[in-house]
C-alpha cells in the first residue's frame, strides 16, 4: 500500500468496522445539512474535508452493493466550511460520552435485575456493583447534566446521565427485575427490550383493570384466611403471601383469549393449589370445603380418593366475549413429576385442535423455588422442549418463589442468585417481579404471555414472595427461620397494601375495601353452611370424554384383586424375622399371588 492510501486508510479505516452504521447515519445527516447533527461530528466531516470522497465511496462500497441510503455526490461544504477550526479533543470527548453511555446502558439491560427491588420482605440484599455506576464509565457528579448524542438508543437522540439513569432505574431496577440479553436470537432479545423500553409499552392500568386486581386479591386471601380459621392446623399448603399469582394467571388467560387460544393447560404442586381450583378454575367453594371436612364418600364408585391438593378440574372462562378452557392437571407428591405429564397432554390437545402454529393451546407450569432449582425433571423437560416430537410452542412457567424450601434457606439449596438460571439454557427470558406489586405481576404476565404467542418458545416469571406460615399449616416455621418469619409477622398482606395505594390514589374508599372483603366473607360462609350436603361427582368422561364413556354394563373390567387370605398373610408375615436368620420369611410365593389375581 502507497504512503497516500496508507493515510487514507489511517482516516477513514473505522467505517469499514462494526460503527460504520453510526458513522453513516451522522455523514447522511451532515451532507443534508441537518441541525440535530452534534457539532463534534460536524467539525469532524469538515476536518477530514479533503478525504469526503473516499468517505463517500468506503459508504456506497462497491458498485454491486444495493445501498438503500442516498448520498449526495455534490459535496459543497468543502469549500464552504473547510477554513473551519476543528477542536479535535471535543470530538473525542463528545464520541467516547457517547460510546461510554451506551455501555452503561448495556450493563443495566444485562445486570439490572441483580439491584431490582424483588423481595416484599426486603430481606435479600444486594450487592454494589460497578458496572451499574457512571463513575465506572469516567462520568463524574458534574457530568450529570451534559448532553450526550445517543442516536436513539433507549428510544432517545439526545439525553444525560441524570436521565439515563433515571430511565435505566425505573425500567430495570424497581418491582420487576428483567433477563433477557441471553437471548441469542437478535430479533427476540429486540423485541423483548422494545417491550420493556419504550414508553407507550410502559406500565399503566385503567380504574378498571385496578379494581380487578384487588378483587382478584381479596379472593385469593379471604379463601386461604377462611380456611385457616375454619379448619386449623389442616393441611392445605395455602398460598398466603404469593397471592399475586392468581391475578397473574388470569392476565395469562385473558391475554391468551384475546388471541384466540382455544385451551390452557396447567400443571401444578402443592403450593396455591386450591386457591388456583377455586379462584382460577371456579371449582366450587362448597365442594372444596366438603373435600376439606373428609366427606368425599370413598365407597362410590365413581370417587377419586386422592388428597384434596393433588385434585384436578377443568372449566370454561370468558373474558371478553373470548371463551378459554382451563384445566389443571392431577399431580402426584414427587415434585415437578407432572411436568412432561402436562407437555404430553397440551401436544395431544394441539393434536386434536388441528394447532399446528401451536398457539390454540398452552401449557402453563407452576413451580416452588426449591423445586424448580434442584430437581433433574426440569431440565429435561427444557431440554425437549425445541426437539421437534416434543414441541408443544413453549411453556409460561410460573415459579412461586417464597424463598424457602421446607425448612431450607435458598443460599443453602442452591448455587445461583435465582432460582431460575437453569431456563437460561433454553434462552428463555426470566421476568423476576415482587409479589407485593400486583400491578408489576400483571403486566410482567401480559410481556410473558406475548412472548409465547409471538416466538412460540418458553419464558419465565419468577414471582418473589414469601410464605406466611409452615410448610403446610401444622409446622411452626419460626423454630428454623426466626428472622424471617419475624418480618413475615408484622407485613401486610398484598391485598391490604394493593388497597391502601387504591385509596391513597382515591379509587376507592376505606369502606368499599371493607365492604368488599366482607362481601366476600359472607359468600363463603353460605358455602360453608351447605357444604356438608354436598354430594360430588366426579366428572371423568366430561365434554370431550363423553364419547368414550361406556354404556351401563359394558364396561370391560376384570378380576384384579387379590385373594384376602393371602394378603393377610403377607401382611402378618411381613414384619417377622425367622429363626437364626436376618431374612424375612413368607409362607406365600410371588407365583401364588399372581396365579390368584
Ligand atoms: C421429588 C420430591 N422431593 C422431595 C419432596 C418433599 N418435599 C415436599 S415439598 C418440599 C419443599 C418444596 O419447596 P418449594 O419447591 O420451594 O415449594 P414450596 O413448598 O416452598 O411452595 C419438599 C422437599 C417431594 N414431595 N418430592
Ligand atoms: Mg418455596
């Protein structure tokens, strides 16, 4: 290369790297003159006036390259400007404010959550971390008010420090902390930080949608606090202190039915499971109180016979004119066992709606901390979630994150900041929200809900909140988290501050909210008196079943028991230890009870 093009090259080389985009947006501003055009940038055209063209031919590129960006040939602020002093050191300034500013932002998009006010207890501390201060990017206290060009970047041309911060603040550090920069598909993580950035997504909420939450929430408490008082120290593994997740979960069906899903499919553990039966699927108070008082009678037929937390049911919702059926899966004790259940179903039910789009029917599964975290189920049910015979378009995971499993501390349970890292390996984002903003976990369930529809792949809310009494309501939680349940003691509950800020906002009075809880009260106290005569009926062969129902009396059954005589001698033998021997001894061979069977 000649000494002339090894000084061209020196001058112009930076439009051949990752900036050329920038660069070329500025020049397309300087050629037309246009005034929104940082002085540092303009001075720089014109101080490299005699090498514009070169400029101009390093930003057409090659004759063959479909330019979509017209540049003018006739350049006449060559002469015009150039006797112009440039101030090379203000150009540089201006650029590297600009490029340092961008990093911040960056890192707040990356790190933001780790600061993001998440836990209602406010136990959880939070570390400081560098890379969210602008000292870290060599802006101090009196660079705070100096503009800095950042060509749209956070939906801004020009901004400051004092407002980037305080943009980057609310939006990734306050009620809802998000995860999304893993993202490895550009058009994702665009959508997902448009979704959260831009002002006309921001969070807003009419007097209506208001009042729905709270009514949401007087229901979702006044169930668990009738259940309590009613039936004391009886297991219910009640949702007191997450109960943000059933306004939550009818955002999701809601949001859902406005895009025509047809079906929801939900798979849950102990954790809330009759507060969702009852205020999500509508299943009636009455029969839950009658399951409560053990009076489902085991000797018909047609009973289920399992405990009242592992039960199933199934409903149609309206929202809108929009009908969605909604049915929560049976589970089982084993933690996370029901997951590849439900994927199983919703690819059956996708099956059967003709759903190739996969966006008539969606999977939703609820998770503990503990659980999501350390059982191997979930990660290999993230792991055939792409594979093509597994697919089911994703799943809304819901991680109710009380912050205890059992009796354990999540810094002894696991070995990352939340318990949701292990979604990371799917690239699904992560919308961390605090159970005390209900708001926040509406619309955190509105982004999770759109993502679905929109990218058919899994996203994930981890809903932090706390758990108001034991494990289930016969333990004593203070014996091994004493602080924790000291706070837990004196807090509100979530529908008592979501109603203070409504009145604080002049939406409702003091009396309506009293009024409203009472309303509630008095309904489930009707239940209550008439729930003993309830007699229930298992639905098996409802709606789409009804078809396979057998007529009366051609039900194929065989004989399945076995003899009495012979269980009773397995049972009395089972305890004993023969003769001179460790072994156990039976007078019964396997081959008997099988030929007996
Ligand atoms: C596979 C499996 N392991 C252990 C248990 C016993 N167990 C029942 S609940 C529970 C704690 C679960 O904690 P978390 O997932 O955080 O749910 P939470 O009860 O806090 O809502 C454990 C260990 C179980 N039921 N299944
Ligand atoms: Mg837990």
């Amino acid at each position: 290369m000649s000494a002339s093009k090894n000084l061209e090259y020196k001058k112009t080389s930076f439009l051949n790297k990752s900036n050329n985009a920038f660069i070329e947006q500025m020049y397309v501003k300087f050629i037309n003159k246009d005034p929104s055009l940082p002085e540092g940038w303009k001075e720089y055209f014109l101080g490299i006036s005699e090498d514009l063209d070169s400029v101009v031919r390093e930003i057409k590129g090659p004759s063959w390259n479909p330019k979509k960006v017209k540049i003018k040939e006739n350049i006449e602020f060559k002469k015009e400007d150039s006797t112009l002093k440039v101030n090379q050191a203000d150009v540089i300034d201006g650029n590297s404010n600009s490029i340092r500013a961008v990093s911040l932002i960056r890192s707040y998009r990356q790190r933001g959550h780790l600061l993001s006010k998440l836990d209602p207890l406010e136990i959880r501390e939070s570390e400081y971390l560098d890379e969210l201060h602008p000292e870290n990017y060599g802006f101090n206290k009196e660079d705070y008010d100096k503009q800095i060009y950042l060509d749209g970047v956070l939906n801004k041309e020009y901004s400051n420090i004092r407002e980037i911060l305080s943009i980057l603040r609310k939006t990734y550090c306050g009620s809802i902390g998000y995860e999304y920069m893993h993202i490895s598909n550009p058009t994702e993580r665009k959508w997902f930080r448009d979704r959260v950035e831009k002002d006309e997504n921001a969070l807003k909420f009419t007097e209506n949608g208001k009042s729905a939450i709270l009514n949401k929430l007087i229901q979702a408490e006044g169930f668990e606090k009738f259940l309590h008082t009613k039936y004391v120290g009886s297991k219910r593994f009640g949702l007191d202190g997450g109960e943000s997740l059933i306004p939550g979960l009818e955002q999701i069906i809601k949001i859902g039915g406005q895009s025509k899903i047809k079906e929801v499919k939900i798979g849950m553990s102990h954790r809330g499971r009759l507060n969702v039966l009852a205020n999500v699927l509508q299943k009636s108070y009455k029969r839950i109180f009658n399951e409560f008082a053990g009076e489902i009678n085991n000797t018909e037929e047609d009973s289920a016979g399992d405990v009242k937390y592992h039960l199933g049911a199934s409903s149609d919702r309206e929202f809108d004119g929009n009908s969605v059926h909604v049915s929560l899966t049976d589970n089982p004790s084993h933690l996370e066992a029901v997951n590849p259940v439900v994927l199983g179903q919703t690819r059956a039910k996708q099956f059967f709606h003709k759903d190739a789009e996969r966006n008539k029917v969606i999977p939703i599964l609820i998770h503990g901390d503990a659980a999501f975290a350390g059982q191997g189920i979930v990660a290999e049910c993230f792991a055939m979630s792409g594979l093509p015979g597994h697919n089911t378009g994703g799943t809304i995971h819901i991680i109710v994150n009380n912050q205890i499993g059992f009796t354990t501390s999540p810094r002894f349970a696991r070995s990352s900041p939340h318990p949701s890292d292990i979604a990371k390996m799917v690239d699904a984002p992560i919308i961390h929200v605090n159970g005390d903003d209900p708001e926040a976990v509406v619309y955190g369930s509105r982004i999770a809900t759109e993502f679905r529809l929109k990218f058919n792949r899994d996203v994930v809310i981890d809903l932090v909140c706390y758990r108001r009494f034991g494990h289930n309501e016969g333990d004593e939680p203070s014996f091994t988290q004493p602080l924790m349940y000291k706070k837990i003691r004196s807090h509100q509950s979530t529908a008592n501050i979501y109603g203070s800020k409504l009145i604080n906002e002049n939406l409702i009075s003091e009396g309506d909210l009293n009024d409203q809880i009472k309303k509630f009260k008095d309904l489930l106290d009707d239940q209550f008196k008439t729930a003993k005569d309830y007699n229930p009926k298992i639905e098996w062969f409802e709606g789409a079943w009804s078809s396979y129902k057998p007529k009366k009396g051609k039900d194929k059954r065989g004989i399945t028991g076995a003899d009495e005589k012979i269980l009773k001698n397995i049972s009395d033998n089972v305890p004993l230890i023969g003769e001179g021997t460790s072994k156990f001894t039976l007078s019964v061979s396997s081959s008997t009870i099988a030929s007996s069977a």
